[in-house]
C-alpha cells in the first residue's frame, strides 16, 4: 500500500481544518454564557473525534477498497454480531455522557433565584424594545433608527422579564450566549450575570415580520455603582 | 435473461395524453420526479436571488417585503414540493418493482396523490401573483404572525390550501405503499427480504400517515383563524400561540425523516452495488430504520428549546437518542465499502458527497439537541447551515446519486459520466463554501431570515463568498438539467441494457425501462438480493449488461 497512508494522513489533516473551522462559539461575558461555552468546547471536542474517525474510516474505505481493475478478494463478510453490538454501544455511551453535560449546564442557566437583585421588563414589539426598571420609573424605548439600550449593572445577578403584545419575537444577545422567545400571553423570564464591561449587542431572533432584521438594540454593562447612580439619577444619557 | 440487454425494447413512445391519463406507477413516478426538478429549479433560483441581495451589507436589489415572501417560498417549495415528493417519485418508480408487483396496489389512487401534490405546489406558490405577494411568515408559519392581523391577503391562505392539498396526497400515497408492501410481494419476497430502499419507503409511509393529519388539522385551524375569527392561536382569544407549534412540530420532525429516509435507502442500494458487496448488517439497518421512525415522534419539541414551554430536559434526552441509529447507520455503510471493490462511478460520488456531508449535519444536529447550546444557535444561521447540511448535501445529493443510478433503468439510457463529474465537483465544491461558513456566521449572531445584516468585521467577505459559491452550485445543477435532457430526451446516452451496474434488486432483473406490468419473467426470489443470485447462478454465461 505505497499511497494509502499519505492520502489518509490529508483526510485526517481536512478533516481536522474542518472542524477547527466549523465555528467557535463567541468570548463569553457572562457566567451563564461562560458554562455554555464550557460545554459548547467539550461537545466541539468530542464532533471532531467523531468527525475525525468516521470520515477517516469513510476516506480509508474509498481509497484503501477502490476499483484498481486487479483480481482482489471481495469480501464476503455481511454480518458480525459482536462488530454490531459494539456500534450501537459506542454512540450511546457517547450520547449518555454529553446528556449528562448537558443537564448540568442547563440546571446552572436555567436556574430561577426567588428575589433576583434588579429585574428588567423586556419588551418586543413590532420592530422595536422597551426595557423598563422595576421599581423605578426608568423606562427606555427604541425609535426607528435609534436602537435602545439596555444598561445592567456588572457582577449582579439580573433577571428580565420577556414579554410581548403582539407576535413571538425572541431575545437575543449572542456574546452571552442566550436566546429565550418573547411570546405573546407569557413571560419568560431569563437570569443571568454579566461578567465584563463594555458595549454588546443584542437582536431579536425569531422572525417578526417586515422589518425583523432591523429589530436591534445594545447592551451597556456598567460597574454597579455607576449603575444604580444612572439608575436612581433618572436613566437619562449612558453612563 | 439474455432477452433483455441490448437497446430498449420498441414500445410506441408515450405521448403527453398517455401521461395526462395514466395509471401506471412508472409514468406517475416519472411525472413526480420531473415535477419536483422543477420546484428544486424553483426553489434554487429563489435562493440564488437572496444570496444576491445578501451578497453585500445593506439592501440592494429587494426590500424587505419581497426578501420575507423568497425565504418562505424557498423553504415551503424545497421541503413540501421537491425534497418529499423526490423521495416519493423515485418510490412510485421502485417500490413495485422491487417487491416484484405489477404495480401499486391503487394505481387511480396513485395518480390522484399525483395531481393533488401538483395542484397543492401551484396553489401554494400562485401567491405570487396576488397583489398583497406570497406568504412572508417562514415555511412553518407561526402564529400570531401567520394569522390575518399581522399576514393579511390572499398569500397566506392560497399557501394554507397549497399545503393541504400536497398532504391530502402525502396521505393518499402512504396508503398505497403500505398496501402494496404489505399485499402485492412477489411469491418468496418476505419481509426480511425487502430491499432497503423499499424498507424506508414503509417507514416513511407510516410517519406520513401519522403526522400528516396533524399538520392537515393544524392548517385547518389557522385558515379558521384567519378567515372567521381567532380562536385557536392567539392569546387574545383565551388561547396559546404555542399550541401551532407543538402541532406543527410535531408533524415538522418527522417530517425531518421523512425527507431522510428515502435517502437513506438510496444509500444503503448505492454502496453495496459499488462496493460489489451485499450490504451488511441487513437486520440491523432495517431494525435501525424502524427504530429511527419510531423515535422520530418523541423529539418534535426541540424545535421549541427557547419558548420557555417545554420540558427542554426531556426533549434532549429523546433527540440525543436518535443519534445512535443514525450512528449505526453510518458504520454499516461503512462495513459494507470496506474489504469490497469499490467503483467510483457518478451515483457512488453523490453518495460518498452525501456520507462526508450527513455526517457534518448529523454532528451539528448533536450541538442543537443540547438546549444550552441551542440557546445560542437556535434561529441563528448555524441552523441554516446544519439544514443544509441534512436536507442538501444529504437527501438532495442522494437524490442525484438516485438518479445517475436509476436513470439508466427509467430510460434505458445512460447519463454522460463526464458531465455527471463535472455536475459532482462543482456542487460538492459550492455547496460547501456556501454552507459550512455559515455555522460561524450564526455563532457569531447573525440570525436567519435577515433581509438585511450589519456591516461587522468579516461578515461582509463570508456572505460575499457565500453568495458567489452559491453559483457553483447553479450551473452544477444546470450541467444535471443538460445532462438529462441530452441522454434521455435528445436520445444521445449509450443504451443502458437491463442492469449496468450489477445491481442487486428485481428491478434490474427486468428490461430497462421495464415493460407495462414491470416482468415478463422472474427471478427466484432467495435473499434481498434476487438479481445478484440470479447473476451467481448464471455465472457460467458471460456478464451481462
């Protein structure tokens, strides 16, 4: 086999490029979005050996097995029990584990506190936010070309209260890793803690009719005392 | 045997009248594979237009209104009037024949389902010419949004009916494979003697008439909505708009299969006839199959992670599941190339195309049964590009595999192997660069159906290179069209004779095309095999074909 070996080490060279391409989830800016990054790398792990020996044993078979016009023995192997049981049991062990991860990143984003320390009412409309400060009269709304922006306070626990009074719109700021639907005749409420200053942007991510795409705001995420000093001082300006 | 090779045999060619008339499950399953070319042609050219407008930040060539009435259209079109009904078509061709029937077990029922999947895709794309456009809510069309407040005009409700109507025929054709899988096999065609592809058709065949009538309901309800008063999806009126999408999805996961599994089928024919082996693992992957339809009622609700509605815990365990006889699947192929003698002809590309690409959508599809990380890519282009990766490199590069394949059996001609490369490279390439970039894209936060995207750093270039990959993939698919129409209308393909790949099912133990009832004479039937064993036994005579 002079040729098979070179070959097989480019497959496995393309498909390490292709999963290393195959996307990284965004830096993390809050704890909630930093477990699901967690859990994003080691399901990313976990593809690319996948990835890398199935469509090795896939390219191994093509060009180890391929038609050379020689008399090569065919063979006639069609079944093996024991080959068999082993892969149905590998996948499910696999499965099991990521189903384990799984559920513990997801107690920790989901988790619900009783008495959250700032809580925001988020709400979608046809093309546009409102974020309203509960117990406060700070109410920011967006205008056509003038997206809002929500200000949170750093290192605090928030919960925001997504609700909508006309479609389903969904919430959606992809630096912390969150989307959650804003539906019409619910709340859905999401808690989460932002990590680092600075400015994100959010979107809404499930269409909502014409001018879904322009349906945006920002996130400043101040230190806490800059915060509740903007917060009490009326939410006039950015602070 | 020996009877049967050579030219086709001389047959009054058929007319169109013949066509506008017939019964025969062959010339019917014709009618749907050409049809369904056609909205895939459709379909293709309404993404190539949004392609062009997303080719660069800012709108350019369309406003909003017309961008939201392409992306439903692409997707209705695609999954509803080419994916399902290409599945469909090449079942009406196979299935009788590779059970050893004269025909399907309705052949009138048969070309009822026929004209209503035809009806259904004119009705639902005639919206187009309203003055109000097409419906502009997405292929799955959730209310409020679908409802006569926010969608006015006649769009919506001629998609509504359109849809109804391509279900009444999903429907209608479901009974009839089952009946004749169940009622009209060949003396010695048991079971566990079904071909593959026919043992996915059956699976299909239950999913359709089991969730069907969901959707069907489903639609009924929304056209009630919006035609008399909301009452069943709007919360104003004392309901839940989530209630839509529990019953949409759950006909829209098995649908998911429902375009899958034919392809499966088709792969599970191709390998082994190019390997030169038997397939392996023959219980196993039907038990697989069974299991995959099976489950494929338990996952609906990871379409519904983000709503806040479901039990996001228990939906991921149930689509978790689903990976393992996906997984199996995969490795029988495997088994089955390896240690064989393997012929790199066109139908054997698209399926190796297929193997490379399904598994990279098969991954993905892990990613998104975990509802943390569905958080962030839910709705994103990670979807899109995960979709892709099922519905395009997968069932629609098996679909052309199916064709090189079968082509030479519907026609008794061959397709140009030459332009079959070409057709191969150039959408394998193309299809590639415009789908794999967009996983990143939708990490990164660009959502789906976006007229429009913001100018960050890097996404202008990615949607750019996107958008003009995407013309590989159209004049790939036009080589396809040339190809075709070449070998077949134009007649200039070398005649195929009865089997020119040694194939393994009855249908290449008959001439090419096959004559009115499919078999003059039948093999023995022995194994899943019986144009194989008939081969084997003949082994004295030279090979034919």
């Amino acid at each position: 086999m002079p040729r098979p070996p070179a070959r097989l080490r480019l497959a496995v060279i393309a498909g390490l490029a292709a999963v290393a391409l195959g996307g990284c989830a965004p830096q993390p800016v809050s704890v909630e979005g930093e477990a699901v990054k967690t859990l994003y790398d080691i399901f990313l792990a976990v593809a690319a050996a996948v990835f890398v020996v199935v469509a090795g044993l896939i390219g191994w078979s093509i060009v180890r097995y391929g038609d050379r016009g020689d008399d090569r023995q065919i063979s006639s192997t069609h079944e093996n029990l024991r080959l068999e049981l082993l892969w149905w049991a590998l996948p499910t062990v696999l499965v099991i584990v990521l189903f384990i991860l799984t559920a513990q990143v997801l107690g920790r984003v989901d988790e619900r506190t009783d008495d959250p320390g700032l809580t925001v009412t988020v709400t979608g409309f046809q093309w546009q936010w409102r974020f309203a400060y509960e117990g406060s009269d700070v109410v920011l709304t967006g205008l056509p070309g003038e997206p809002p922006t929500l200000v949170l306070p750093v290192g605090e626990r928030v919960a925001l209260d997504l609700e909508s009074p006309d479609v389903i719109h969904s919430f959606w700021v992809p630096q912390f890793l969150i989307k959650r639907d804003v539906v019409p005749g619910r709340t859905n409420r999401i808690e989460l803690t932002v990590e680092e200053p600075g400015t994100y942007s959010g979107l809404c991510g499930e269409f909502c009719g014409l001018l879904h795409h322009r349906m945006r705001f920002s996130i400043e995420a101040v230190p806490a005392d800059a915060f509740h000093a903007w917060l009490e001082g009326g939410g006039e300006g950015i602070p | 045997m020996t009877a049967m090779t050579g030219a086709p045999p001389v047959e009054e060619p058929a007319r169109i009248i013949d066509y506008l008339t017939t019964t025969d499950h062959k010339k019917i399953g014709v009618m749907y594979l050409v049809t369904a070319v056609g909205f895939l042609v459709v379909g293709g050219i309404l993404a190539l237009i949004m392609r062009a407008e997303l080719a660069f930040p800012e709108l350019q060539l369309l406003d909003e209104s017309t961008y939201n009435q392409l992306f439903t259209m692409h997707g209705t079109g695609m999954i509803f009037f080419a994916i399902v009904p290409l599945g469909i078509g090449f079942a009406n061709y196979l299935l009788p024949l590779q059970v050893g029937a004269p025909d399907v077990a309705f052949p009138r029922l048969n070309a009822l389902s026929y004209w209503l999947y035809l009806a259904g895709g004119l009705v639902a794309f005639s919206g187009f010419l309203t003055a109000s456009g097409a419906a502009a809510f997405g292929w799955y069309g959730y209310p409020p949004l679908s409802n006569e407040t926010y969608s006015p005009g006649a769009g919506p409700n001629l998609w509504i009916m359109g849809l109804i109507l391509s279900g009444a025929s999903g429907i209608l054709g479901s009974v009839n494979f089952i009946a004749t899988v169940f009622t009209m096999r060949a003396p010695g065609m048991t079971m566990f003697r079904v071909p593959i592809f026919t043992w996915n058709i059956l699976v299909v065949s239950l999913l359709i008439l089991l969730t069907f009538p969901v959707l069907t309901a489903a639609l009924a309800l929304l056209f009630i909505d919006r035609t008399v008063s909301n009452a069943f999806f709007t919360p104003e009126a004392g309901s839940n708009s989530i209630l839509w999408q529990h019953l949409f999805w759950f006909f829209g996961h098995p649908e998911v299969y429902i375009m899958a599994l034919p392809f499966f089928g088709v792969v599970s024919e191709v390998v082994p006839v190019f390997s030169g082996k038997r397939i392996f693992g023959y219980r196993a992957l039907v038990f697989a199959t069974v299991l995959i339809g099976a489950y494929s009622f338990s996952v609906w609700a990871h379409h519904m992670f983000t709503t806040g509605a479901v039990s996001n815990l228990f939906f991921a365990a149930t689509s978790f599941l689903i990976a393992i006889p996906t997984g199996v699947k995969f490795f029988t192929w495997i088994a089955t190339m390896w240690r064989g003698r393997i012929r790199l002809a066109t139908p054997m590309l698209f399926v190796i195309g297929f193997l490379f690409q399904f598994l990279v959508g098969g991954i993905s599809g892990v990613f998104l049964a975990s509802p943390p990380i569905d958080y962030q890519a839910h709705d994103s282009y990670y979807v899109v590009a995960h979709m892709h990766y099922v519905l395009f490199g997968g069932s629609a590069f098996a679909a052309f595999a199916a064709f090189y394949f079968w082509i030479p059996k519907i026609s008794g001609r061959m397709l140009s192997e030459g332009l079959g490369k070409a057709h191969f490279w150039l959408v394998l390439i193309g299809f590639n660069l415009t789908f794999f970039p967009m996983h990143q894209l939708g990490l990164d936060g660009m959502a789906r159906r976006v007229a429009d995207y913001p100018a960050n750093p890097g996404w202008g270039e990615t949607n750019l290179v996107i958008s003009l990959a995407s013309g590989l993939i159209a004049v790939g698919t036009a080589l396809f069209v040339w190809n075709v129409v070449r070998s077949v209308w134009m007649g200039c393909g070398a005649p195929a004779g009865h089997d020119p790949w040694g194939g393994h099912s009855l249908e290449w133990a008959t001439s090419s095309p096959p004559p009115h009832h499919n078999f003059v004479a039948m093999p023995p039937i022995r194994s899943e095999r019986p144009a194989w064993d008939a081969r084997q036994a003949a082994a004295a005579e030279p090979r034919d074909g």
